[in-house]
C-alpha cells in the first residue's frame, strides 16, 4: 500500500524563487553542509580501518530487509515478553491514530518528544496540537523550528537553515511571551543555557515522552537511539509513558550487526566516531527499579515501505538518515531543505518521496531537483544507488506521462533525428536555419524548439560552426588522399 | 579508413597502439569543432593513426539521464554498430572527446540495451547479445585525455614558468571514470598548470537536458562555479577554464559571455596543440576562443 507525506502546496518555482532569494539560509545552509562533508571525508580517511566494518554493516543491512518480516516478529515477539506493547501502522494516520489513543487513555497533558524524522513524517505534532495535547521538542535543532512553526530543512540538523543571529531572536520571543530572563547573547552557549533551563520544567511536568528510533536490534527487542544532547536519556526516563515511532526499516538482527552499523550514522553525518549519547530502550520499568516508563508502546510504521522490498529500490531502506547525501548534493546546498517541499529533502528525499506516495505526492523532485552529479552515490554510507534510482524514477515519469508535452515532444523528436546520420545532418541544417533566422540577437530563445528555449534564458546559446568536425574531416580526407 | 601521417612523433612507434578510433561527440561537432581537429592534430603528432567512423551522432546520454530510456537506447544501437562496424578483426580503442560520454558508453550502455530488448520484446538470447556488444564496445572506450597521459610519451615541457589556467573536472568523469584526476598531470608535464577552483567537486549544474529544464537552479550553480573560477584568474592569473567535457564548458561559457566576461574557455585538446606547437601563451589562449586557433 502507498504512503501518505505531507507535503508543501506552493508549486515548485515558488519553493525554488522563495529558497533562491533567502541569501542568510543559502549562506548558512551552503557552509554547514560544506563542513559536514569536510569532516566526514577526514574521519573515513583518518580511520582506513572502519571501512570493513561499513562494508559489512551493509551486507547486514540489505540482508535484515530481505528478512524483515520474520525479524520484525521477533522483534515485536521479545518486546512484548517484557511487558512493552507494539503495533504496525499500515498508514500514516494509523501510527498518529494509535499514538492519539495512547495520550488520551492516560489523559496526557503534556508530551515530550526527541528528534525524530518518523514523526514528521506522520505530521504527530500538528495531530496532538489539533487534539489540545502540546508537544514539546527536546532536541535543540527541532525546539528552534517548533518555535519558529517551521518544518526541518535537514533530516539530521533540522534548523541547518537558521544563523545564531535568528535563533536568539526566536528565543528573546520565547521569553517575553513567557516573561522569563532572555538568553544574554547569540552565542552558542548562551542560547544553549536558555533551551536548556526552559525545556527542564517541560521535562518534569510531562506524561508522556514519545521518541523515534534509530536502530531496533530483532535478536533482543531493543530500541536504539542516538543523540547529540542526551535529551534522549530524559524523554524516555522521565514521563511515565512512554511511545516509540519507528519505521519498520530500523531492524537490524542482532547485536553483532549493531556493532557494525552504530558508528556509520555518526561518522557519516557529524564526522564523528560515536553520537555523544546512545540511548537503549528494551522494556518498561521493572519492579523495583527506580528509572524509566511505567509503560513503553512502539509503534512500527509501514507507511509504503514494504511495498518496496523484492523491488529495484529495496536498498533505499537500507537508509539511515545520517544527511551525508544532503550535504553532499550541490543542489541542496543551493536551495536548502524547505525548496523540496518534503520532510525528506535531499537526494535521499527526491528518491523517496514519490516511491514511498506511488508518485502522489511532489513527482517533479527527480526531474528538478537532480544534476546527477553522483556526489550523492559518493557520500552514501549505505551505497544506495540515488544517481540510477532517480534516473529509474525519470523513466517512470515518462512512462506513466507525468512529464509536460514540450518535454515528451522534446526528448523524442531529438532521439528520432539523432539515431540516423541522415537525421542528425538535417538537424544540424535546421539549428543554422534558426541560427540565421534569430541573427545575434539575444533572448533569441523564443525560435529554440521545446525545452532548449530553457538555455537562453540565463546563458548565451552557442552557435552552430561554420563548418562541423564531420565536415572538416570530410575535406581533410579528402586532401589526405590526393596526397 | 585510415590515416596515418609520418611526420614528427614523440614516441616510439612499437610502444604506442598505431590506430585509434575517434568519438567527438555531438556537442564538439556541432559548436566546437575546434576541439577535435586539435584532438586529431595531437593524436597524429604521437604517431598515432586516427580512424574517424562517420556514422556517428551521440551517445544518447541526455536523453538516457532524462527518463527516456527508449529513445536512449535507439541512439546507443546506432553508436555500438558504429564503432563495431570494421573493427571485429581489429578492436581498436575508442576515444571519447568527453568523460561523461565515455562514462555513459561504459556503465550505462550493456544494462540499457540489454532492458530494452527485452521491452521490445525480444527473447532474451537476443537481449543477452546485445548486452554483449555493448560490452565489447564500451570496453574499448576511453576518455581522450586520460587516454593520451597514459599511452604517449610528450614532449618536453618547454621552459620557463607553466601556463596557469582553471581546470574543470566535470562530475562524470571524476566519479565514474577511475583516476581521472590523473588527466591533469598530462597538462602539467606540457607546461599547462592546471588548477581546480575551490570546491572543485561541486556540479556546475549542466546536467544535460538539466541545463535546458531547470535553468535556474542550473545557473545558479553556474554563478558558484563561475565565482571560484574568477578568483584562480585574480589570484593565480589563470588564462583560461579548460576541461574534458564540453557540455560544462558550453554552459559555463554561455554564462560568462552572459554576463560580458571574455574569459576564454577551451576544451583540453586545444590547449595540448597549443603546447605541442610551442604557443602556449595567454594570447594564443584568447584567440582560442576566437576561433583563430586552427
Ligand atoms: S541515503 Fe545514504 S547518505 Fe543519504 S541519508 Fe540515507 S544513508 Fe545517509
């Protein structure tokens, strides 16, 4: 079954012209993900002795979502032995219905939540708040962008967009409404303190912490979850309930793959060794001990993914949302998270999106947001083929005719003229037609067939020589024989 | 046919293949053809025979990379029937004016002919044939400056200090074709000092058909290129922006001319004529781009 993303409405050249003329988002988006890149190449090549241990980490991987059935019983099967409740979401709105019925059977009253991209996915936050139950962020990124009723430009560093500059003021905001002390500069660690001593009281009054997750180990029902702020450690220890939202995808076998995989998500993304905090969840409290959720349900989320196992684009869930192909990507780099108009940006977002919907939702993505430069096939972690998945993805487009007229009448009418030298010849003849016909002038672009008008818009059109290389090489043989 | 002219060479004969075949592809057939006379010109130069095979378009990558893996296909049959034809006795190498169309007859080529004989519905001994074809063809295929570094000995570099010029590695041949930055050092050892802007690996934002649908996020990349490209002529007083792949180049020189800068802007081949012909000098470069070079 399809999918269900949310998704942004304004049609693509508006996300494009709003991002393009953004300049402190193109400056601070453009710098982040240049450094992250940065790091990430120096830790692979300062560490030559992990890669094995990628290698391997994909092997597993790709071999667990060929199991995922089977390993998501048992998942499922050692969860509930202790206690714990768990549920498969077919849908979207399954896992929000599911998580609703939980808060309202404890009368929840105020949730906390870590970073999770599962959840943006399913719109929770905007389905509580609609049902009169707050949810506050704990991660710093996503507490900037909750203020700011923003949606996060980037899987792993949600408010990548925002300098510090803007995020003091978000919080100079925050305090007056709250009429608490500001935070005393734009400097990291005073914007630090202030999030940090406002989301304490949250962390105390709430009653139901919700979380993501970034790893379910099969072998022994374990949730894994890794953070940079240790705000984890507090969602899931603090409120008495406690809920998880996972994509099935998550599961790894056994502890032994864990191992392997842990690392790569870190190493990728922050070009670190290990996130500062892993946090492992695997059962509620027991008796007598004095930490953690009396009660703790997980929810797997379908939501299109089975769907595209036994399929060409089954290693897409193979992905780990460590953002290293967002920040490769030099078109991210250029419009920012929010011109894709998915929670999944990036290339990862443009392969996903439309696979995971069955093309319901933003088709353009493949098309227009994608060089096929290949940094992404580069940076990926995971070697997920996104160059040959969006291209499969185009083909697909054409296929099933979501591409405009011009485009279609474009493509086609080049290949026929292009596969016979006679055509090609009389192609060329008619470029110098035209050629002629718009003299030097610029902006001549309007006589350009089809989508070649395009070119003319920002660039000059280079002119036909004279004389080709076939036509050169027709003469120079020809004095070669006289010779 | 064939040509081989006697003339000067650089290299013993036995050492170097005598004959290779010559895929300019359409955009330097087209508008700059420039590029592969000075291809032919340096090829000849080392002694090596070039076999034009006139039947030859494109390699249908902008049409593959678009979505339109049929129409693709039709140009890849044309291509690999090309360069087989004559040649079965005697495989010469191909050489590509472009890495990215190289990279295209090399990786894209047996899966693409193979998946669309079967979408014809041709049985599959048929479209397993066809797979094998574009094998043999595309292993015979090589990027021309990659090729030239290493199969020909050159000439010396002449003395005095090398030529500065800003050097693009387009995206395909850096990443698909391996060891392509080793092409540079065939401009170093003719005097050429080739130098990557800042954030070389970043995509000038061509694309193909990219170029023409999404003009302005393509041009947007192009501004990033163009800006680091600006700063090698300011602080390295690089001459020119050269590389292997025309498409970029086009691209990237319709932006400039765009925006009134007369930077010039050549294809390799051009420039390693120049050396090869003692005139590598900034005012050589410029007429380059005038279309007085030949
Ligand atoms: S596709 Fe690869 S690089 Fe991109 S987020 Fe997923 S694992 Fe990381």
């Amino acid at each position: 079954m399809a999918g269900q993303l949310p998704y942004d409405n304004r049609p693509w050249p508006e996300r494009r012209d709003a991002a393009l003329q953004n300049q402190t988002m193109r400056h601070t988006i453009g710098f982040v993900t240049r450094r992250f890149t940065l790091i990430k190449g120096e830790i692979y090549r300062t560490s030559p002795d992990l890669e094995a241990s990628r290698k391997t980490a994909v092997g597993q991987k790709r071999q667990a979502i060929r199991d995922l059935p089977q390993l998501l019983e048992q998942f499922r099967n050692q969860v509930e032995r202790r206690g714990a409740h768990t549920y498969l979401a077919a849908q979207a709105q399954d896992a929000v219905d599911i998580a609703l019925n939980i808060a309202r059977s404890h009368q929840a009253e105020l949730v906390i939540k870590s970073k999770s991209m599962v959840t943006e996915e399913i719109e929770l936050n905007q389905a509580f708040e609609k049902a009169g139950i707050p949810v506050r962020e704990t991660d710093l990124g996503e507490y900037i962008i909750q203020l700011a009723k923003e949606r996060p430009s980037h899987i792993l560093a949600p408010a990548a967009h925002r300098n510090r500059h803007q995020v003091e003021e978000l919080f100079q905001a925050d305090a007056s409404r709250e009429k608490i002390s500001p935070p005393q500069s734009d400097e990291i660690e005073d914007l630090t303190r202030y999030a940090r001593s406002r989301l304490r009281q949250e962390f105390l009054r709430a009653d139901m912490g919700v979380t993501g997750g970034n790893f379910l180990v099969a072998e022994t029902g374990t949730l894994v979850l890794i953070t940079n702020e240790g705000n984890a450690d507090m969602v899931t220890s603090l409120p008495p309930v406690l809920v998880s939202i996972v994509g099935v995808e998550k599961i790894v076998r056994d502890w032994a793959s864990l191992t392997e995989i842990i690392q790569q998500p870190a190493m990728s993304g922050i070009g670190r060794h290990l996130s500062s905090y892993t946090t492992m969840i695997q059962g509620p409290k027991s008796p007598g001990s004095v930490e953690g959720p009396r009660e703790w349900h997980v929810i797997l989320v379908d939501n299109g993914r089975m769907a595209l196992r036994d399929t060409e684009f089954e290693d897409v869930l193979s992905c780990i949302r460590c953002g290293a192909c967002l920040n490769a990507c030099p078109v991210f780099r250029e419009v920012g998270g929010h011109a894709y108009g998915s929670v999944y940006p990036g290339p990862i977002g443009i392969v996903e999106t439309p696979l995971l919907t069955d093309f319901q939702v933003l088709p353009e993505l493949p098309s227009a947001l994608c060089t096929l430069c290949h940094a992404c096939q580069e940076a990926c972690p995971m070697d997920i083929a996104l160059p040959d998945h969006i291209i499969s993805l185009r083909h697909t487009i054409v296929k099933r005719h979501l591409n405009s007229s011009t485009v279609n009448w474009t493509l086609r009418t080049w290949a026929r003229f292009w596969s016979t030298p006679g055509g090609y010849r009389r192609s060329i003849s008619l470029a110098r037609v035209m050629q002629r016909l718009s003299g030097k002038k610029r902006n001549a672009q309007g006589l350009f067939p089809g989508i070649f008008a395009g070119w003319g818009q920002t660039r000059e059109i280079p002119q036909v020589a004279p004389k080709t290389f076939h036509e050169w090489w027709q003469e120079w043989k020809e004095r070669a024989e006289e010779k | 046919m064939r040509i081989q002219h006697a003339g000067e060479t650089f290299r013993k004969e036995d050492e170097i293949p005598v004959k290779v075949q010559l895929f300019v592809s359409c955009l330097a057939d087209m508008v700059r053809p420039e590029a592969a006379i000075a291809a032919v010109h340096v090829l000849e130069k080392r002694g090596v025979g070039v076999e034009f095979p006139e039947g030859q378009t494109c390699c249908g990558q902008f049409s593959y990379n678009a979505g339109y893996q049929h129409e693709a296909a039709v140009m890849a049959r044309h291509f690999v029937r090309v360069f087989e034809s004559g040649t079965q006795e005697d495989p010469t190498d191909i050489l590509a004016l472009s890495g990215s169309c190289a990279a295209t007859v090399m990786h894209t080529y047996p899966g693409l002919l193979y998946e669309d004989a079967l979408q014809q519905g041709e049985p599959e001994t048929k479209a397993r044939e066809w797979k094998k074809r574009a094998e043999a063809v595309a292993g015979r295929v090589h990027e021309w400056s990659m090729w030239l570094g290493e199969h020909a000995d050159q000439p010396m570099a002449p003395n005095g200090s090398p030529l500065p010029v800003a050097y693009h590695l387009g995206c395909h041949m850096r990443r698909l074709l391996p060891e392509s930055r080793k092409a540079q050092d065939l401009l170093r050892a003719l005097g050429i000092d080739a130098r990557e802007p800042e954030n070389a690996e970043e995509c000038c934002g061509f694309g193909g058909t990219y170029s023409f649908t999404e003009p302005v996020v393509s041009t947007a990349l192009a501004d990033d290129k163009l800006a680091n490209v600006q700063n090698l002529v300011q602080d390295a007083g690089a001459v020119c922006l050269t590389g292997a792949d025309l498409g970029c180049l086009l691209h990237l020189e319709g932006r400039l001319r765009r925006q009134e800068s007369s930077l010039p802007v050549c294809h390799v081949a051009e420039l390693v004529e120049l050396a090869d012909q003692n005139r590598l000098t900034p005012d050589q470069v410029r007429q380059l781009e005038q279309g007085g070079g030949k």
